[in-house]
C-alpha cells in the first residue's frame, strides 16, 4: 500500500509542474492590447508641430486629396496662428488663399483627428509653444 505521504508529495510535484506549464500555454504572461476606446485620438504634439511649421506659403482650401487636415479653434491654445495675408507668405503661419499653383491643400475639418489645430489671428502668426 502507498503510503499518504507518497501520494501528497507526488500531487505537490505534480502540481508545481503543471501550473507554469499551463500558465505559459494560456498566455497568462503576455499583456492585452489597450481597448480601441483608450488609444489617444490626437498625434503627440511634437507631430502636431512639425506639420504646423511647414505648411506656410499659397494655401488651397480642399474637400479631399489634401496634404494636411486641420482644425479650426477659437478658443484655447492652438498649435499655429494663421494670418491670411494678399502677399508673399513666407514664414509659419503666413498663408496666402489660392484656387490653383497652391503649395499645400488643406483641408478643413470639425471631427476626426486633424494634423494640427490652427487659429486665425490679425496679430503675429507663427507656432505656439
């Protein structure tokens, strides 16, 4: 006959085996991808501002193929001010409003991600910190 302690100490062996084996078939050690709803719905600023400071120059306002989808605001801190100006616009934030020949198309839109958030301003235009 077996005696009781034979066959509690074949379980613990059994059992101390059989767990990390298990654990490892499951996939308990590999972490889940975050729910969709969770991932952050704007690029990480320094995208936002890098694609601010190129877009400058003759300006063409498009319903699609455009080259950078911005978001107006009025409020808040907005990664460019935007002057319209009739001349050469040569620096950030300095666009000139065309139908053709444009350097960038833009379009504007009010949900989604944009590249970046612009706000018209009369003032000094340019990247925001």
């Amino acid at each position: 006959m077996i005696s009781p302690h034979k066959v509690l100490a074949v379980c613990a062996c059994a059992l101390a085996i059989a767990i990390p084996a298990t654990a490892d078939i499951s996939g308990a050690h590999i972490k889940p991808a975050p729910h969709p709803r969770t991932q952050p719905e704007k690029p990480p600023a320094s995208k936002n501002k890098a694609a601010a400071a190129r877009c400058f120059g003759r300006i063409q306002f498009v319903n699609s193929g455009e080259d950078f989808r911005v978001k107006i605001i009025a409020v808040g801190i907005a990664d460019l001010d935007a002057k319209l100006t009739p001349g050469v616009a040569n620096k950030p934030g300095e666009w000139k409003i065309v139908d053709s020949a444009a350097d960038y198309r833009v379009k504007i839109i009010s949900d989604g991600v944009p590249d970046f958030t612009i706000r018209f301003t009369n003032s000094i235009p340019g990247l925001n910190p």
